[in-house]
C-alpha cells in the first residue's frame, strides 16, 4: 500500500519530497530595468550582479499587469486579468475562490510554506491568506486592520519632519507620499518594515526543514516613498546622476485620449519637477532604495549560501512592473510601454544554467507554470503562462514569443515580442513600435499602412470574449469585513442597491 502510494506520487509528480527543490521567491516593488546586469550603468546593484553570475538574467521580462494589485493577482493565480477580471483592485479570491493560488499549489504537493511581507496588493484586506504555514506580520495588531503589512507606520522609523521633498511641500505629513525622498539614519535600518521581513526569511532559510520548503517574501522597496538609510545615499553622486533619454514632443503621436491624459500627467509631475531642477534628486532617491533592495537581497543570499539547503534551492527575484522617470513626460507605472513592463527577472538554483542572460520576450506569469514543472506541482491547465523549465536549463533554446499585457480594463491591451509592442485601447485606437530600430518608443507607426499586417497579427493574440472586470474594492463595491484575525470581502449591497437604481 505504501509502495503504491510512492508510485502515485512519483507518476503524478516525477519529483519525490527528497528531490523536490526548495523555493525563494523574492519580490521587489516597482524596480524597473535600472539595475547592472540588465546593462544599466548607473545604479550599484553588488548583490543582483552576484544573482545573475549565478543564474539566468532575462533582459526582456514583462510584468502581466501595468500595477501592484493586478499584476500580483496574476501572478499568484498564473491567470491574466481578461479571464480573472481583476484589471484593478478586485480580489481574486472573492471572485474567484475556486482558483488554487500559487502558494496552495505548493502546500498540496508537500511543502511547507512561508510568506510574508508584500506579496499581493499592500492595502488591508489583500492578502491571500490561504495555503501559508506560517505568514509573517511584524507585529500582531496588523492582523486586526485586514494584515495591510503597511511599511511606513509608528514602529517604523520615518526621516524627520516630512514630507521632506520640495516638491511636497505644504503637504500633509502622512506617510506613503508620491515623488518624496529623504535618507534616515543608517543606525535604524534594522527598524525599517523591509529589513524585518527579510531577516524573517533568513531565519526561514537557514535553518534544516522535514519538508521543501517555499518562502516568498516581498518588500516595498524601491516603491516610494524613497526612504532609504543614509549610507545608500551616500553610495551615489547627485552631480554625476544621468537623466534617461527624453524626447521632448514625445506624446505628439499618441492617440488623442491617451495623448490628452498624458500632457495633464506630464503638466502636474514631470514639468514641475524639471522647473524645481528636481529631476536629479528623485531619481537619487529612487536608486539608493534600488541599492537598499539589493542589499536586501544580499542578506537572502549569504543566508542561502551558510545554510544547508544551500545546493537544493532555486532563487527567484522579480517586480510587479517597472517605473517612469520622465520617459513619455511620466512618473509612475499605469502605463502599456516598455518603462513600466520591463522588470527585472533572474533565476538560479538547481537544474538553472549558470551566468547567462536571455533577449527572449518572457512574463512573469510564466512563473507558475514554471514552479508546476520544476517543483512538482499539480498541473492546471488554466495556467496562461509558459514554463521556463528547459530555458532555465539551455538558455540557448530559448525563442522568441509574442506576451500578453493587459490594461486597466477590457479590451485595452498590448503584444510585446522582441521586434515589435502593439498596443490596443479599449476605444480602439492604436500604438505600435518598431524595437529594434525605436527602442524608446518614441515613433508610434500604428498609422503607417506598411505595417498593417503586423498590427493584425499582433491584435489576434489578445485573448477573445475577455472577462468583465469584478467587484472593485476601491469603488466600495466590495466590503471588507474583519473576524478575529481573519477577514473576508463581502458584496457591499448598499452600494450596489443604489447603482441600480440610477
Ligand atoms: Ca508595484
Ligand atoms: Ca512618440
């Protein structure tokens, strides 16, 4: 009977507990391809260089949303949001509770999981709290406000008197401000909300498990507000900081919705900063969290590597989507073009090629599919994405592929493959960019008739019949209900009573 048992498990797995790899999965937010081994000279990234000499660097990963909450969503449920409907703030497990989330998946083939810090969405309410063995919060009160794991609050430090950026000025001082920036000082980095998730995870790695083990631990850096210990202030020079490539009459060629919403955004941020000679300062700000990040990263590593699960674990650092620093007149994310889905993606570990980068368009959805190939996991024919198994393995066999990005609502979407991002608004209007010879997207020939057909054959990869977008938290159409430590979203009838009747 046991030896049958084995027999199943080893049919419907190929993998026995023994040989399943352990599992780091280390999330970063809003960290775009600014970082040394995807070629960025300006930032000092020691310990993403060390993950990349170890592993596998893909140059053209793309994020499977366009911000923090849907792109998690996506991850987590190996779905896109046109078969979900979570382009926004819907909450996957209210809509869709039949969905095995990823870490589920790991538990029901024998791991034991840990996760903690921001993995999904970091507002209260958002944490799929399913499927974890031990979930990690820094203090228990967090677990009565809908375990919001908030990074900047009382038991956090916070730099003096903010907000501290001029460009926030007058301000109210409340934590979490957009374009803020400003060193703390470096003896409180143990404080900071990030430093204790991440040596929780140390904690997790070092130690001998029965089980394999899957710790996800996600931190908010480099997502603003900029608050970094001095000292990785101190590792740039604000005089020597370089702009990224601007083309000033840029938004010209959008589509008139989107250029109109572009020149606002540009009018309110971009230009204000550039007129208060800001510019320098807050991409400073930005690459010192960068730099935190990557030290972050480092601890994960030295743990890893003076443990003894040091030969059987596979490491994987991503972000939710990249960042604008003024490309296209915008700071921020939300966006179908390159600065916000370009992220950064390195593997390594056990059955991964060791020092090599991959061109070969991929998403992070594709990480599922991954994990269900490597690790033994149930298969699910839902998955969207591909499993990178056999890349990881020859990167040289790695082709090129057109992936899926959807937007904020149906029918609004971009294809990404290496030659070419098509992108699709939901009234119909067009962008298209050659990357090869445009790779700042600057020259959109969504207009010009030669490239037609590469249009069409783009525009038919798009999902067909798309899900209608779900419940939206943010619109008060779902409520959050707290019960004990737990809590649950609820349909918020009141809200949707009076919406009929309109
Ligand atoms: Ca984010
Ligand atoms: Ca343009």
């Amino acid at each position: 009977m046991k030896l049958l048992a084995i027999f199943l498990i080893l049919l419907t797995s190929g993998l026995t507990a023994a040989e399943k790899p352990n599992v780091i999965f280390f999330s970063v937010d809003d960290m775009n391809d600014w970082i040394n081994p995807m070629g960025y000279k300006g930032a000092k990234t020691p310990n993403l260089d060390r993950l990349a000499k170890m592993g596998v660097t893909f140059q053209n990963a793309h994020s499977p949303a366009t911000f923090c909450a849907p792109s998690r969503s996506a991850i987590f449920t190996g779905k896109y949001a046109t078969t979900t409907g979570c382009y926004k703030t819907q909450v996957y497990f209210h809509d869709h509770p039949e969905i095995v989330p990823m870490q589920q998946s790991f538990k029901n083939a024998g791991y034991k999981t840990f996760g903690g810090g921001k993995l999904f969405h970091h507002r209260e309410g958002y944490a799929d709290l399913r499927g974890w063995d031990e979930f990690f919060v820094r203090n228990e009160e967090q677990k009565k406000k809908g375990w919001p794991n908030d990074s900047w609050g009382e038991d956090t430090p916070l730099p003096k008197n903010i907000p501290v950026s001029p460009y926030n000025k007058g301000k109210k001082a409340t934590p979490g401000l957009f374009l803020e920036w400003a060193p703390i000082p470096n003896e409180q980095e143990e404080e900071m909300a990030d430093t204790k998730r991440v040596n929780w995870a140390c904690s997790v790695i070092e130690k001998k498990h029965e089980k394999p083990f899957f710790v996800a631990v996600g931190i908010y850096a480099p997502h603003f507000p900029n608050y970094a210990p001095k000292k990785y202030f101190d590792m740039y020079d604000r005089s020597k900081i370089e702009l990224p490539p601007y083309k000033e009459d840029d938004l010209a060629d959008l589509p008139e919705k989107m250029k109109k919403q572009k020149i606002n955004r540009k009018k309110a941020h971009h230009d204000k900063l550039v007129k208060m000679g800001l510019v320098e300062d807050a991409i400073h700000g930005y690459l010192a969290c960068v730099s935190y990040a990557d030290a972050m990263l480092g601890r994960v590593l030295d743990s890893l590597e003076n443990s003894p699960n040091k030969d059987n674990t596979i490491v994987v650092i991503w972000s939710d989507h990249g960042y604008h620093h003024g490309e296209k007149g915008d700071w921020g994310k939300h966006t179908l073009w390159e600065r916000t889905s370009n992220v950064p993606f390195i593997w390594a570990g056990p059955g991964i090629a060791k020092n090599k980068s991959v061109d070969t368009s991929v998403s992070l959805i594709d990480m599922y599919p991954t994990f269900v190939e490597s690790c033994g996991l149930k298969q699910d024919s839902g998955l969207e994405g591909k499993s990178l198994t056999s890349v990881l393995a020859k990167p040289e066999t790695a082709q090129d592929r057109d992936v899926f990005l959807p937007y904020l609502e149906l029918n609004a979407f971009a294809l990404i493959n290496q030659n070419w991002r098509y992108i699709h608004y939901a009234d119909g209007s067009e962008e298209l960019y050659n990357l090869q010879k445009d790779p700042h997207e600057w020259n959109n020939v969504a207009s010009n008739p030669e490239f037609s057909s590469i249009k069409e054959q783009l525009k038919a990869k798009a999902p067909q019949n798309q899900a209608k977008a779900g419940p939206d938290k943010s619109k008060g159409e779902l409520k959050l209900v707290l019960n004990g430590e737990g809590f649950e979203w609820k349909i918020n009838t009141k809200k949707n009573k009076r919406k009929k009747k309109k």
